[in-house]
C-alpha cells in the first residue's frame, strides 16, 4: 500500500518560505536597538565623565554590569513574547493601579527629562560640526534640536513599523564612531586590559557617585519596556507569530533568538561604552582635563589633543546615537502610559488606531526639546532624571522578577532558576547603587 506522502509545510499568508534557521540579520531586532540606544548622548557623556575623572580605572564596571543587564533585558523580552503585552500592561493586570501609575509618572517624568537633554546634546553636536569646532559659530543649535525632535517624532509616526526598525538598526552603526576614535588615538592597551580585569575600587564619594552613574545608564528601566513593547510589536507584525502562553511550541526558538538578540544589543552597548571610556582616558585623562559634563564639551576638549579628525567622528558619533535613542525614549514612555490607561498601542498601528498612543509620543518629544528652551541647566535635568530613574527601577526590576516567575502570569514558561538568579542579583545592585546614589548626592 502506497503510503500519503506528507503535506508540505504550510506558507505564511504573504507567499514567502522563511529558513528554518533565520539569518543573525533576522534575529538581531529589539535587543540590538535596545542595546544602542543605551549609549545615548546623556549615556556619552557619562562615560566621558568617567574616563576623564578616573581614566582607565571605570573600565571593569562595564565587563561587571554585562551580564546583569543582559538578564534583565530577556526577562523583559520574555515577559512581552510570552503574553503578549508589555511591562506595564503586565504590572496593571497583577499590581494596584495606584502602584502602577506612581511608576509609569516616574518613568515618563525621567524619559523626557533624558529626551530633552539629547536633543540639546544632538543639536549642540550639529553646530559644533557646522562651526568646524568653535562654539560661538555653527548656528542656532535651538533650531538644531527643535529640528531634531520634529525629525524623529514624524519618522516614529509615520514610517511603517518594518522599515522602521531597519532604519533603528542602520543607526546602531554610529556607535562604531567611538571605536574608531579610540584606534585613531594613542592607547595603553595593556593598560586597559589589566584595569578591566583587576578592579581599582576607590572608596571616596566621587569615585562611587560615577561608579552609580555608570550602573544606572546602563540598566535604566526605559529599556526593559522598550524591549518588552517590540516584542509584541514582533508578534503584530509576524503572520506566524503568537503570545507563546497561546503558542508554546514556538518558545525554544523564539527564547533562543532573543537570548542571541539581547546578548549580541547589550554587548555592543558596553563595548561601545568601554571605547568611550578609553578614548577620553587616553586623551582627556592623560592631559588633566577631568571636568566633562557633556558630551559636547568631551568633543571641544579633545580636538586639540587627538585631532580635527576625532573630534568630528565623536561629534557626529553624538547626533547618530541621539537619532537612535530619542524615539525609543518617546516610544517607552507611550508603552508605558498607554498600556497603564488600556489604550491601543503600538507602531505597528496607524495613526487613526492608537491616537492617544502617537499623542503621548508627540507630546514627549515637545516637552523634551522645550526643555531647551527655558531656563534649566541641562547639567542639574540629568542629575535630576537620575535620580528618578534610581528611584523607579529598583521596584520595576523587582515586580518584572516577579512577573516572570509567577505562574499566572507566565504560565509553564516562566523563567529558569539561572536566568532568576541572576536577574536579582541586578536587582539587588540596582539597589545597592540606589543607596550609594543618595548617599553621595551631597558629596
């Protein structure tokens, strides 16, 4: 008897076969872009501050904040591949609303202090290309950044989600601008593989102030509903996708591919943070030049010691990072308020079908360039964004541990005891940094 030969494997509804194995292009998606937004102009300049301060002393806190802040960012993943929603639409479904909401303020305040602040950073960046360096020439960096945030906003509305992402993951090669700037300039290189490996801990307070500096860029809590929230995106936008609470037989691979994803996104961002760090140690640190505030100014300061050259690469290195991190600041504080208010969210939707969603992006990138515009020190907005952000994130790291562990919430695929104990360890530092934050805030 002749046996039915078996069907062949069903098309997804546009026609198109996919691998079984998907190419690294394909996986690399939210946790890539993640990842680079992370190394924001704000982020840059935070960087810029260590190096020059401690030179290459800063450089182990980057290898010790890795593997925290992958955990944390797949358990995020997880969380909005598995049911489909985001953090906040997750903390509303098992947290008091009240609770809920006092999070969600703190989130967008700190986001759109930090939106505004790399607006300002990205348009003094612009002039000082255009002034070729001199800050009183270049132009009117206020119309830079209005320019800027009418820019990204338009793109994040109106550019359909597909291309959208792939414009996001074009602009992570600006991050390469800073290990370039650090193979132009003259680096002790063993140096800096013994200080990334043998720890100088120094125990005085501007030591610590910049050590929670660090921390706290590169775990913030914008992320972990950035990547949560384009997971869901994925399952929109994918035919052949679905919540895995609905779909189970997917887990292992899609688990594997935001694994690879997030671990490739945070990799790049700590490299990335790392040459920033080298390049101003070796120039700025080098020279005694250790008041950085900006990134702006680490640019100024180190065109006479490394050249026209460099000094344009970290320029434009800024306004490339800025035009990656402003939407997905403006996009995770929409998530937020949107998921935390039960409104249809989403840029894969258009903008008749999530208007208060797009409105709360809108008015995130206004707010922010208008901060520009008034009298407030940029220096004392991030102070102050930090602050809030190491008020907020130790609670939400708590609550996703807690999500991602709890069986109502993430059924039979809640997370293994590696990946648990690991996450609250970045919690329990998180905390730790917290403490030291307020500790030093007089120092």
């Amino acid at each position: 008897m002749d046996q039915i030969a078996p069907a062949p494997p069903a098309m997804p509804p546009d026609g198109t076969k996919h691998p079984d194995r998907p190419k690294l292009l394909e996986i690399l998606g939210p946790g890539l872009i993640t990842g680079a937004s992370d190394d924001d102009p704000s982020g840059i300049a935070t960087y810029s501050q260590a190096g020059a301060q401690f030179g290459f002393d800063l450089g182990w806190t980057l290898l010790f904040s890795w593997p925290l802040m992958c955990a944390i960012q797949e358990i995020s993943a997880r969380i909005g591949r598995v049911t489909g929603r985001g953090i906040a639409g997750n903390l509303k479904r098992h947290y008091p609303d009240v609770f809920v909401y006092s999070l969600v303020a703190l989130l967008v305040v700190a986001n759109t202090i930090n939106l505004g602040a790399d607006l300002g950073a990205m348009g003094a960046a612009l002039k000082l290309v255009l002034g070729d360096g001199d800050p009183g020439k270049g132009g009117s960096a206020a119309l830079y950044v209005a320019a800027f945030a009418i820019i990204t906003v338009l793109l994040e509305i109106f550019v359909r989600y597909a291309r959208y992402v792939s414009v996001l993951k074009w602009l992570t090669l600006s991050l390469f601008a800073y290990v370039g700037v650090a193979l132009i300039v003259k680096v002790p290189w063993a140096s800096v593989g013994y200080h990334l490996v043998v720890p100088n801990i120094s125990l005085k307070p501007g030591y610590l102030t910049v050590v929670v500096a660090v921390l706290g860029t590169t775990i913030s809590p914008y992320l972990f509903f950035w990547q949560a929230g384009e997971e869901v995106e994925e399952v929109r936008e994918r035919a052949d996708a679905k919540p895995l609470e609905r779909d189970p037989g997917q887990a292992k691979r899609e688990f594997g591919r935001i694994r690879l994803d997030t671990y490739l996104g945070m990799g790049l961002s700590n490299v990335v943070a790392l040459f920033i760090i080298i390049t101003t140690a070796a120039t700025l640190h080098a020279h005694n030049i250790t008041d950085i505030q900006t990134s702006s100014q680490a640019a100024i300061a180190l065109r006479p010691i490394a050249g026209q050259f460099a000094f344009l690469i970290f320029a434009l290195g800024i306004i490339g990072c800025g035009l990656l991190a402003v939407p997905v600041l403006a996009g995770s504080a929409a998530y937020a308020l949107g998921e935390a208010f039960g409104w249809h969210v989403g840029l894969t939707r258009k903008l008749g079908r999530a208007k208060a969603f797009y409105g709360a992006i809108i008015v995130a990138g206004l707010v922010g360039a208008g901060l520009n515009f008034i009298q407030i020190d940029p220096i004392k907005a991030l102070f102050w964004s930090a602050v809030i952000n190491g008020v907020a994130a130790v609670p939400i790291m708590a609550m996703i541990m807690h999500l991602a562990s709890h069986k109502p919430a993430m059924g039979e695929l809640k997370i293994h005891a590696g990946l648990k104990i690991v996450g609250w360890l970045a919690t329990a530092v998180m905390a730790v940094a917290a403490v030291g934050m307020f500790a030093t805030m007089g120092s």
